[in-house]
C-alpha cells in the first residue's frame, strides 16, 4: 500500500448565498416582498438558461467522456429505464443477472477510485466494514479518497498505515476546509454537515480525476466493485450521475398528514451509491447548478430532511438528462417499508447493500437475518487476510514494506529465537479510538492519564477500573475482528463505560503466536494527551483518589522540570472478593492480617524490593529509591518518557528493560508515601504457563536479554556496567 497523504486544498471563498443575506432583513414589508419576488424570478430565469444550454447536443459523442470505440455501449437511454412505478420497466433492472455478463470488462490493472465522507469515531469504525467487503470482492488496485474530520483522518490513516493492503492507495481531503462550502445549507438529517459534502467532489477530488465512485460508510459489497465501474462505459449523452431510484414512498409525499418531500424525478434517487463523471460535471458547472438549485428551493422547504440526497434530486428533477438510472440490486435499501425485496430475486442477485435506516441491523425487512449476517460475516472477518498482492499488476513502491521485508529477509529462519525476533518487526493492524472519546484538558497542566493493555480475557477490570480512576485512560487492546465485535457490545452495554468519554479503547489486531506487550504499552502511550502518564496493569485497581493525589504530586515534586518516576507501591490480595481498603491505615491493617500481601513477595521478590516496603509504613513524604537489578514498580512519568523494547514478547523482562532505560536516562525513583494500588487475582495468561512449560521459551528469552543489556552498553558506554554486573550477581 503506498504511502497515505493528506492533501489540503485552498477553498475559494463562497459568495454568501442569497437566503443568509435576506436573513438579517425582515421580508414583512412591502420593498422587501418585492425585492424577494425578484430574486426568485431572478434564479428561474438562471435555471432555464443554463437548462437550455445543457439541453443542446454536444459537439461529438466523445466531447466530455473518450471510450474507446470497440467496448460499444449496451445501456438504454433514461426515458427508456424511466424513474416512474412502470412495473415493467423495473422489471427489466431486476434480477437481470445477464446483464453483468454483457458489461465491458475493467481492465485487469485499472485502479478504480472511491470517494467516501467519514466523520468521527463511530463512522470511522463503520467504514471498516464497508472497506473490507470491498477488499474481498476486488481484483483491482483501489485508489480510496476519504473527506474526513481530523478525528477521522487520525483513527483511518493509522489503520491503513498499519494494514497494509496491496495495490491499495489512500488519500485525505480535509471536511473541515469544505464546511464553509455547504454550511449556509440547514441540514435536519442525522449526518450534519458532512451529509452535504458529497455535493462538493468536484471541487475537492483532484482535477485531474475523471471518474469516481462515491459510497456512504453504511454499505455493504456483495460483488467485485469492477462491476459498478464498468457500468460508467454505459453512460451515454450528457448523462453524468449514475443512481439507484429510491425504494420508499419518501419523495411520493404520501408518508403522513401534511408530509412535503423536497421535488424529485418520480420515487426520487438514493445518494448511497453514486457514480460521478467528475471531468464532465465539471464542464457542465455543476457548482453552480446545485447552488441555484438549492437556493431557490430552501426559499421555501426552509431545510434538507435527507442531506446532499434532497439537492441531488432536485436537481434531477430539472434536469433529468444528467442521471442514468442504475439497476436497484446496486443500492439494496434497507430502511423501514421499502420496495427493496424488488430488488433481488436470488442472492447472485445482490450486488449493494445500504443500511440507510437510523435503526442499522434492526430495520424491518422480510430477509433482514440474511442480510444481517453478510454484513455481520465482513464485519467480523480478520483484516490480515486481506493483505493479498494482486497478481500481473505493477505496484507503486511503497518503502514501508520494502524495508520490513528486507529487515525479515536478515534474520536467521533457523535460529531457534527466530520467531521472537521476527515478532519485533510485526506490522499490527490498529484501530484507534475505537469507541467515542472525549476529554477536555485541566488548565493547570497536571492531569495524569492511566496507561495499560489488556486482552479478552482481562476485559471484566475495566468497569472497576473505571470506578476507582476518574483521570483519562488508555487503553491497548489485543483481539482478534470477532473479539473487537464482542468487546464493542460488552462496551455499550455497560452504564459504567458508556458513561465515561475521557477513556482510549485502541484495538491492536492480533497477529502471530506472542501477546506483544509491549507493542501494546507503546500503543497506549502514544495516544496519551495529556502531560504525564501511570504506567500501570489491567489486573491492578489503584486507591480511590489515585488521579488526584498524582496530580498534586506534580505540583509538589516539581515533574515539570525535572526527571522523575513516581513510584506507586503494588500489592496484592490472593481473594476474590476484597473489602477495597479505603486509606493507608485500612492497608496496613490488611496488611498484617494477610489479606493482602506486598506484590509477587512469595514468587518474585526482587521486582518490588527496592520499594522499600518497610520504610513505606511509616513514610509520610516522597522518598527516593535506587535502581536494582529486576525491579519493575508502577510508575508515573512525563509523557515524553521513553518507550518499551518490543523484543521482549509474552511473559518476562518487559517491564524490567523499561525501569532499567529510565535509570540509564538518568530518570529518579521517587516513592510516593500515601499512593497504593492492589493486584486482583485471576487465571495465569497463556504466556506465563509457555514460560514455565516450555525451556526454549526461557532460553530465548535469555538470549533476548542479554542481546538488550549488549545493547545497552552501545548506547551508555561505561554507565551501564553496572547493568550487566548485577545481572552477573543476581
């Protein structure tokens, strides 16, 4: 996949349109009435011209749109598809699966593009299934062109970064650079503002893009979409819209009592799925022909009621040379009470499928379950296999891949270490801010976001982290397409999640045989916004009131400026239920009971020893710490602390290389007095029964880390003996 970019484009100023300069005046008086009718007389006189001047024939067939003589072309004329209820006209689009065969065929390495707006966290998450469906079907390299918000364009080109799909280019338009082009329009649909920008292509794709596909994210493929792009070889004329009719009674008017529909060409068409001959709109000035249209009909509609989909059919509806009328197994509509069942008699029939209901999957519809699991089948389809190369088609070189490839094509297959190592070069498919997010940052600069990683397994903590930690969260999670799918129902049936925005879910999709951990820590740490960052584990609940006492320390320690990390002492309790302890005393009253333990103390005493427990019982302020050989505590740092080694994979060394950087970057341990946090029990992970089970797990792990110290001593020189001498000792 080539490299992604963002492509900002200076927007001309937009005349201020004719309603938002009346606004300011009251139209009660007489002058004002008059100068209103005017007006109005003013933009029909403009429509009939430019009407007339559409109307002429062109010059030569070939004028606007060059095909190559010998693909021919087999559509019928508009009047001969026809927009009305002749049932025998629909006859003809339905289930004519004959027809694909006649199409011209695209040519083997034609890369067709496809323009989608996508805006926020949960389109973001929806585009992804309409990208897979795709990915599935196509023998052809795509060109994606998506109009996003920043939040958009963070989350999506992160995924594509990191997916790397063959023959697969993606670019960035900037939605919000296009706001002022539409803005003046009032939009009463779900999708706000960027419901319009579709209107706007022609002057936000590159100029040089002749054709192009437009989907809204709700869609669903069924087929390879070289179909649909062959389809543009049958316009003919001075068509240059290609569109589905409408499958509900919506622009009939017959809906309820005093229901009044923007005008439209019969049913109306459904904006779903588009096909634009940019080159040719552009000649035609579709600019201005959809700004006087919706001038002059929001003088009395007041507003859109289906966003860009009610402009397009009014302008249609002037102007029905421009449209040639797809056959309707193109855009399926499922919305409530729709003639979609006329669309397909069989399921080789399908070809589109538009979710174009508010209600999503739970819309009425005689064969909603069968839809419902193709939708639900790419849905939870692992991405990772789409990564298939395309066969006799050059690729552009994307450097990315050609130096991971290299880089893999160094190491030793035979080396008994060589899964490990390869797993340090693995490309991880994320999802970034899968889930709604929100946070507004305090103005004092102290806040303190919590950090960890967690897979399936470790998903019941997060409700109780979420109780005992205010702050903003991070969180890394490694699952497999099924199991993001799961952990997004498990979310939003959960008050306790859904009622907080300030918490990252980053999905890291899984790959290979080792849980990355520290892939997954990095991952988390990277998405932090705010100045400082708790380094901890899923499996740990910090005291209530952690987040503030952090904060505090901030100030008290002077973290600013100085280079610390704020130790949390950690403890454990080996039962299920706890009586959480709501002070120090109450811990140390646990403590000296046995219900809680200081951590690993009977397994792995040297990890917190350097702590100091004993001292911690009676500490009343911050004191410091010095590195040892092993010690892993849980620590607040500066957001621009280093981050993890992502050789080490699983079970084993991952913390401990983290604390032994920060000492070699000079960082200083600082025991934070009346901070705690408590490990709660669970099942052991796969990984730590491979270490215990498996000997050249250990070996490897072994080699892992002594390759680290060596490398250690490369980068401090004589300050890092000290790292490899203890280790000697220990």
């Amino acid at each position: 996949m080539r490299f992604l970019r963002c492509r900002g484009r200076e927007m001309k100023p937009v005349p201020l349109s004719p309603l938002e300069a009346q606004s300011s005046a009251s139209i009660g008086g007489t002058g004002e009435r008059q100068a209103l009718e005017l007006r109005v007389r003013a933009v029909e006189e403009e429509n009939r011209a430019l009407r007339r001047e559409l109307s002429r024939p062109p010059k030569s067939p070939s004028a606007h749109f060059p095909i190559s003589s010998h693909r021919g072309n087999q559509s019928r004329t508009h009047s001969e598809e026809g927009t009305g209820d002749n049932e025998g006209q629909k006859a003809a689009a339905v289930g004519n699966s004959s027809d694909c065969v006649q199409q011209p065929v695209v040519d083997k390495c034609e890369t067709i593009h496809v323009a989608i707006v996508c805006a926020g966290y949960n389109a973001s998450r929806d585009v992804v299934t309409l990208v897979k469906s795709v990915l599935f079907h196509r023998r052809n390299p795509l060109h994606f062109h998506f109009i996003t918000d920043s939040i958009a364009q963070q989350i999506l080109s992160s995924l594509f970064y990191t997916w790397m799909v063959p023959a697969v280019r993606v670019d960035f338009y900037d939605a919000d650079e296009l706001k002022s082009e539409v803005s003046w329009i009032p939009n009463k649909h779900y999708s706000g503002i960027y419901g319009l920008m579709k209107l706007v292509l022609t002057k936000t794709l590159p100029s040089n893009l002749q054709r192009v596909i437009v989907l809204d994210t709700d869609i669903t493929f069924a087929t390879d979409i070289a179909e649909l792009w062959a389809v543009f070889h049958k316009f003919k004329g001075q068509q240059v819209l290609g569109l589905v009719e409408n499958q509900s009674d919506w622009y009939l008017g017959n809906l309820w009592k005093n229901h009044r529909p923007w005008p439209a060409l019969g049913r109306g068409f459904n904006t779903g799925v588009i096909l634009l001959l940019l080159d040719r709109l552009r000649k035609l000035r579709w600019e201005q022909m959809w700004r006087l249209t919706a001038e002059r009909e929001l003088m009395s509609m007041l507003s859109t009621s289906l966003a860009d989909q009610d402009i397009f059919n009014a302008v249609i509806k002037q102007n029905p040379f421009l449209v040639h009328q797809l056959p309707c197994f193109w855009n399926v509509q499922l919305s409530d009470h729709t003639r979609s069942e006329k669309c397909y008699k069989d399921v080789s029939d399908l070809k589109v499928i538009h979710w174009n209901s508010p209600k999503k999957l739970r819309v009425k519809n005689k064969h909603v379950e069968f839809f419902r699991n193709l939708y639900l089948t790419f849905l939870e389809y692992d991405g990772n296999l789409l990564r298939r190369e395309l066969f006799g088609c050059p690729s552009e070189v994307d450097h990315n891949s050609e130096n991971l490839q290299k880089t893999l094509s160094e190491l030793d297959e035979d080396d008994p270490c060589y899964e490990f190592r390869r797993e340090r070069f693995t490309v991880h498919r994320t999802h970034l801010y899968f889930l709604h997010y929100e946070y507004e940052p305090s103005s004092d600069n102290t806040d303190v976001t919590l950090v960890a990683q967690l897979s399936m397994d470790r998903l019941q903590m997060l409700e109780a982290i979420c109780k005992h930690w205010e702050g903003p969260i991070s969180l890394a999670l490694y699952l497999s397409d099924a199991e993001a799918q799961q952990f997004l129902r498990y979310a939003q049936g959960s008050e306790v999640l859904m009622s907080r925005g300030n918490v990252g879910y980053h999905i890291v999709y899984k790959e290979g045989q080792f849980y990355p951990v520290n892939l997954l820590r990095n991952v988390a740490m990277q998405q932090v916004n705010t100045p400082y960052m708790f380094l901890s584990d899923i499996d740990f609940l910090p005291m209530y009131g952690l987040f503030e006492y952090l904060r505090k320390s901030v100030v008290q320690l002077d973290m600013a400026n100085t280079k610390k990390a704020l130790v949390v002492p950690a403890f454990e309790t080996l039962r299920y239920r706890l009586s959480y302890p709501k002070s120090k005393a109450e811990l140390l009253s646990q403590l000296d009971m046995g219900t809680l333990f200081t951590f690993r103390y009977h397994v792995w005493t040297k990890g917190h020893a350097p702590t100091n427990f004993a001292k911690w019982r009676t500490a009343t302020t911050p004191y410091r710490v010095q590195w040892e050989a092993d010690f892993e505590p849980y620590v607040m740092v500066r957001r621009d602390c280093p981050e993890y080694d992502r050789r080490f994979v699983g079970f084993g060394w991952n913390k401990v290389a983290h604390i032994m950087e920060l000492d070699a970057q000079e960082y200083e341990f600082v025991v934070l007095p009346n901070a705690y946090m408590i490990h709660m029990p669970h099942a052991p992970s796969f990984d730590i029964t491979k270490f215990r089970s498996n000997k050249q797990y250990r070996v490897c792990l072994k080699t892992l880390k002594e390759e680290f110290q060596q490398n250690m001593s490369r980068r401090f020189g004589f300050a890092a003996l000290k790292y490899m001498t203890a280790e000697n000792n220990s």
